[in-house]
C-alpha cells in the first residue's frame, strides 16, 4: 500500500492546493511540494515568477483558476505564460524581446523623399510615388525627419 504525504508546510505558507503552497519571506518566494522547497526566486523576477506558474500548471496539473487566486493574478496572465512556457519552454521568459522590424521610411526612402520634396513635388504625389500612407509620410514631417520646401512667395499684386 503506498504511503500518503502529509502536507507539512512551514509557517507563513500560503496554500495553492493541498501538495502545493508558496511563502515569501524577507525578497525571496520559495515554493514547496509536500513541504519539500522546489523553486525559489526573488520577489521581483517577474519572469521566475511567471516560469513557475506555467510550469506548476504544466507539470503537477494545478488548475489555472486556483494559481490565479492564491497569486492574485488575472487568469489571463496565467494562460500567456502557460501558452509561452508550452511554446517556447523555459528559455521564452527569459529570451530578449522580438522588436518591431525596419520602419517604412528607413534612411534611403528618407533621402529619396527629400530630394523629391526639394525638387518641388507635393507631399501626396511623393507619398504615392515611393508607395507611402499619406499620413506616414505627414507624421515623418511633423517629426522633423522630412522637410517640406519653402513655399514660394506670391508674385507681387500688379498696381
């Protein structure tokens, strides 16, 4: 017959289910399994934190719903990282964030619209001429990354 484990947790112990609890003391969060500490983080890694709830969602088979009550955390929060965790594995929290890739007017459209823009063109027809949203190309020169030309003064009014 096997032997049941009593769940001995230490004081101060928050219970997550009845194998499972968490306590945070002074700046570290150590997490037990049937009173054994299996993880440990510091209260602000964010990432550690996010790991080991994927991973005891993931692992152990604690529902969602129940980490999301004794962390305080929204639902949602616990789905990304389980998806992530699920997708990527350990190394996806810890992993770089993916930046937005080269923007429209990168520095050679730039020099091209410019020249255009020197040469007398109106704004809209550069726009349409490299293939550019009107109000990117607007925005560009709100910025100051593009300069519109001098408008040419009227002629004088005859007398």
């Amino acid at each position: 017959m096997p032997q049941l484990h009593l769940p001995l947790f230490p004081s101060g112990a928050t219970a997550i289910t009845a194998a499972l609890s968490f306590c945070a003391q002074d700046s570290m969060v150590t997490y037990f399994h049937c009173g054994m500490p299996v993880f440990s983080h510091d209260k602000e890694d964010r990432a550690s934190f996010r790991l080991i709830t994927a991973q005891l969602h993931v692992t152990s088979g604690t529902p969602q719903a129940e980490l999301a009550r004794a962390f305080g955390v929204s639902k949602i929060s616990i789905k990304r990282a389980v998806k992530l965790y699920r997708s990527n594995g350990a190394a996806g929290f810890f992993a770089a964030r993916a930046v937005r890739g080269a923007a429209v007017l990168t520095a050679p459209v730039l020099l091209q619209a410019q020249s255009q823009l020197d040469a007398g063109q109106a704004s809209r027809t550069v726009a349409a001429l490299l293939g550019i949203k009107d109000n990117t190309f607007t925005k560009a020169m709100q910025a100051g990354r593009l300069r519109a030309p001098p408008k040419k003064a009227p002629p004088p009014a005859p007398r």
